[in-house]
C-alpha cells in the first residue's frame, strides 16, 4: 500500500525514476531550457532546486554531494560556474514552468521547464519609459507661424554652431595628432643618428687596436731576426777562431 506517499511516482520505479531525473537535471543545466511533459517538469524542479541552492556554497563537500545526484562533471562545473554567479542574489524560485498543449498521441500536457535568469524576455529591470502626453490643440494652434519659423532658425543656428566647434576640435586634434608624429620622427631619427656614430667611433677604435696590435707584432719579429743573426755571427766567429 501506497499509504502517505504523496509525490508522483511517474510510472516508474525509484532506480529508473532517480536516473530520468537525474538526466533530466543535466540536460537542463546544459540547455537552460527543456520541453517535456507537465508532470515531469514539477518532479524536476523539486529535484533540481536544492542543488541549485546547494551550488551557492562553492566547497569540495557541495560538489561532491551535487554530484552524487548529478553523476556527470560537466554538469557540476557548469552548475557551480556560471549558473551559481547568475542565481547568487536570487533567494529561490530558480526554475519556470510555461504550460503548453496536449501532445499528439497519448494527449498529454506538455510544458517547457526553463532557468528563470537565463529567460531575457521576462526580465523586470528594464528601464521604464518615459510617458509623453500631447498637448491641446488651443496651445499649439496659438503660435503664429512667424514664431514657428523663428524657433526652427534658432534650432538651425544652434546645430550649426556645435557643429563648428565639433570640426574645429577634430582639427586640432588632428594637428597634435600630426605634431606628435613628427616629434615621434625627429627622435628615431635622433636615435638612428647616435646609434650610427656610436658604431663608427666603435669601429675606429677597433681599427686604430689591430694597427697597433700588427705594428708589435712587426716589431716582435724584427727583434726575434736581429737576434737570430746576432748569434749565428757568433757562432760562425768561434768555429774559426776553434
């Protein structure tokens, strides 16, 4: 006996009615939006509410209790992400369910089962506009046209003089602009030329070190010959003097 067991068991047993809903969970975070029969979106929402809620808490013992429900990562990270920043301020009520038609068929009543911040269509925050009332017609008709036009002269002259000042901003932003370029030009230029006279004085320096580098050597092999024929001469005077 089905004594005190108040909620709809949807035809199913527990194993087969936890695993649909738990599918039916992850699909909707996925999505943000499912269609599906009436029934079923009301077990859903009091099946997915409280992991909604529970995703608020943003700790290694949430996720892991989601998860026992859920049975996909996917589903978790993205729960925990993005759908956790959009419901931070909303204290319940996460999900929407928008009645539809019968289905063909077994004529069941069908409904769209979606995430209330992810609908834009429905959203209470846009700005309100301002209501505009007309005047009577006594009002306007009590302006001459001679006034008429003087206000549209003076609409013009207005357009025209901030239409001026606009042009003459952009070109004097244009001349800085062109300023600036050529300061920029003259300084690589600058830089160029410091940068080549450093080289050129780099390779003098070089050049003046291996002329003296080669004149020490000339000179070394000088001292080494003059040596050299000083004592072959002394050798050639002992074996005559021998």
């Amino acid at each position: 006996m089905r004594h005190g067991k108040k909620f709809n068991h949807l035809g199913r047993k527990a194993a087969h009615r936890k695993a649909m809903l738990s599918n039916m969970a992850c699909s909707l975070i996925e999505h943000k939006r499912i269609k599906t029969t009436l029934a079923k979106a009301k077990s859903l929402r009091v099946y997915i509410e409280p992991l909604i809620t529970k995703s608020k808490n943003d700790t290694t013992h949430s996720r892991r209790i989601v998860f026992s429900y859920l049975k996909q990562k996917n589903a978790v990270t993205e729960l925990f992400g993005d759908i956790s920043n959009k419901i931070a301020d909303r204290p319940g009520g996460y999900t929407r369910i928008i009645k539809l038609g019968n289905r063909l068929g077994d004529n069941a009543q069908m409904a769209y089962i979606e995430l209330v911040d992810y609908n834009e269509l429905y959203f209470t925050d846009k700005p309100k506009k301002k209501k505009t009332r007309r005047r009577g017609g006594a009002k306007s008709a009590s302006k001459t046209p001679a006034l008429e036009v003087a206000e549209k002269v003076e609409v013009v002259n207005e357009k025209s003089s901030k239409v001026k000042d606009s042009d003459e901003g952009i070109e004097t932003t244009v001349e800085k602009v062109e300023e600036e370029k050529v300061d920029e030009i003259i300084e690589e230029k600058n830089e160029t030329e410091s940068i080549e006279q450093s080289q050129e004085e780099k390779k003098e320096e070089d050049t003046e070190e291996k002329i003296e580098i080669e004149s020490r050597e000339e000179s070394q092999k000088k001292q080494k010959k003059s040596e050299k024929k000083e004592d072959s001469n002394e050798s050639s005077e002992e074996e005559k003097a021998d």
